[in-house]
C-alpha cells in the first residue's frame, strides 16, 4: 500500500512538466503559423491601391463691398453773365471780272534780221552728151524708152564729187538708168559763185530716152 501511494505522488509533477513542455510547443508553433500565414496572404494578396479623393475645401465668403454714401453739397448759385453784342460782320461784295488772256507762248526777243546772200550764179554752161548716144541697143531693139532724174554735184571748180552723180527718180528699167548716169558722168559742168566767192553746186536733171 506504500508502494501505489508513492507512485501517485511522483506521477503529477511529471504530467505538468510534460504538460508544460507541450503547452510551450503549441504557443511557440502558433506564433510560427500566425507570422507565416500573414506573409503568405500578402504575398498571395496584391494590396489594392488606396484611391484618393480631392476634398473640396469651403470657399470663404466674398467680401462685402462698402460704398461711401455720397454726401449732400450745398448748392451755389451763380448768375449767368449777360451775353455781349457780337459785331455784324459785312459779307463783301464780289463783282464778275472777265480775265483776259495770256498767250501761253514764251516771250522771245525778236532775232535780228539776216542780210539775205546773193543767188548762186554760174560761170558757164553744163554741157551734157546727146542721150542718143548712151541709148542701150538691147531697149531699143524692144522699143523700151522712159526717162530718169540724175543728179550731179561738183566742187568750185565744176569737178564732180565722190559719189556723183546720183540717181534720184528711175526710168523704170535698170538698163536706162544707168545709160543716163554714164551720160551725167561724162558732161561737163560750170563753176558757181555767190557773190565773188566760189562755192560747190549741185546740178539736177532728166535725161530722156525716146524711140521719136
């Protein structure tokens, strides 16, 4: 009876040590799971972004606006001065004058009068060969006859110039124009003078060649 007694007294301290032991167990393996298990679900979770809305803030009172209230002045009367006599003032009187006019051409002194020279007079006579003569024999054959304009121009002593003579009006055909311009090569011409002074010439005629 000893015995069974004695066992019943060592057994309880053991079962709280064991107790114990385990009690700690449980603790130190809920702290495990309940840090484990926040981190998974934040892992397995995305946090949601928080979305932020404006607050309208009052808008303050407008201010009152004050005005001055106008303040009554006592009237002054001032008389009017009286109004002064303008002056009449005649309008004048046109009358209708009639302009005369002005010539618009320039005023020019009067140029002095020019001593008028003496005509050109000849010392001589021209003398021109018969038209019969330089008469081309093809024209008359053809019976073709007109009549050309020469004219020669000499220097003081009756020389022809260079480029004398010339023709100034045609026959009409080439071959009695210069028939007549051999004949007005070939004449013979006066001198001419203008007072005492001897002065080139230039002589005009026609030279004429008729089948009559």
């Amino acid at each position: 009876m000893n015995a069974n007694i004695h066992t019943a007294e060592v057994l309880p301290p053991r079962a709280l040590l064991f107790l114990g032991i385990v009690a700690l167990h449980v603790v130190f393996a809920w702290f495990l799971t309940s840090g484990l298990m926040s981190t998974t679900i934040k892992l397995l979770l995305p946090t949601r972004p928080v979305e932020a809305f404006p607050i309208e803030m009052p808008k303050p009172a407008p201010e009152k606006v004050t005005i001055d209230e106008p303040q009554l002045v006592n009237r002054i009367y001032v008389p009017t001065p009286d109004t002064p006599d303008i002056p009449v003032i005649e309008e004048p009187v046109f009358t209708d004058t009639v302009a005369e006019p002005v010539d618009p051409r320039p005023i020019t002194e009067t140029p002095p009068a020019t001593v008028a020279e003496p005509p050109i007079r000849l010392i001589g006579r021209n003398v021109l060969p018969n038209s019969e003569d330089y008469y081309p024999a093809v024209e008359r054959r053809l019976s073709r006859e007109g009549s050309a304009v020469v004219q020669a121009c000499v220097n003081e002593n009756g020389k022809l110039l260079d480029g004398a003579p010339t023709l100034e009006s045609s026959s009409g055909s080439g071959a009695l124009d210069n028939a007549a311009l051999r004949l007005a090569r070939d004449g013979k011409y006066a001198r001419s003078l203008r007072g005492d002074r001897p002065v080139p010439n230039c002589h005009r005629f026609r030279v004429t060649f008729s089948m009559r």
